[in-house]
C-alpha cells in the first residue's frame, strides 16, 4: 500500500487503518465488510477510480453520527487519495463535490467531517 504512512496519518488514531501489515486476504475481508454495511444501508462507501474504472484512486465514506460527532450531526464523512492524487485537480474537486454533494443530494444539513 504505497499511501500507507499518510493513511495511517489521518486514520490510524480514529480507525486502526491500515494496519501496517494488510494482507491481501485482510483486504478482502475489509471490502466485505463494507459491501455488507452498505447493503444493510448502515454506512456508505465510494471508490474514486480512474477514467477507465480499472484503478483505485481513492474513497469517500458515509457514516452515521456517532458519540464522537457534535450535536445535531447528522453523518461523518471522510475521504482520501492515494499519494499521487493528492494536491491535484482530482483532490480540489473532491474537496469540493463531496460537501456539495452530501447537502444537495444527501439532504445533509451538518456533516462531521471526521477525522
């Protein structure tokens, strides 16, 4: 995982992720995880892919609130790149789609934007 060290940065204290070790079997079991989280339509979890849809870039998280976010939230939200995409037109524009994009099509009136 060649963003491991930044991931961690922003992660590793709140989630644990990713370990400094992950396994290709830990990260099928993580992606399973998050497929069944999202088909029970607790949480939400979006890859960022390339044009041709064949690389990760990255992802955006939708969580519900929870006894870290302030009062009156009504979700957490969080996203990353990997470190190639970071300080790109591709991190501006999610930067700002994903805030847009959480009050306008979400309904969202106070997203925690955590960590």
């Amino acid at each position: 995982m060649g963003s491991r060290e930044r991931l961690w940065a922003k992660y590793g204290t709140a989630w644990g992720w990713p370990p400094a070790t992950m396994t290709y079997e830990a990260d099928k079991e993580d992606l399973a995880r998050h497929e069944a989280e999202t088909m029970a339509q607790e949480t939400f979890n979006y890859a960022v892919l390339n044009d041709g849809e064949t690389e990760l870039l990255g992802c955006v998280y939708i969580d519900p609130a929870d006894e870290k976010s302030p009062p009156g939230s009504d979700a957490v939200a969080s996203w990353w790149l990997v470190n190639r995409a970071t300080g790109t037109h591709l991190e501006r524009a999610l930067d700002d789609f994903v805030p847009r994009w959480l009050a306008e099509t979400w309904g969202f009136g106070s997203v925690h934007y955590f960590p």
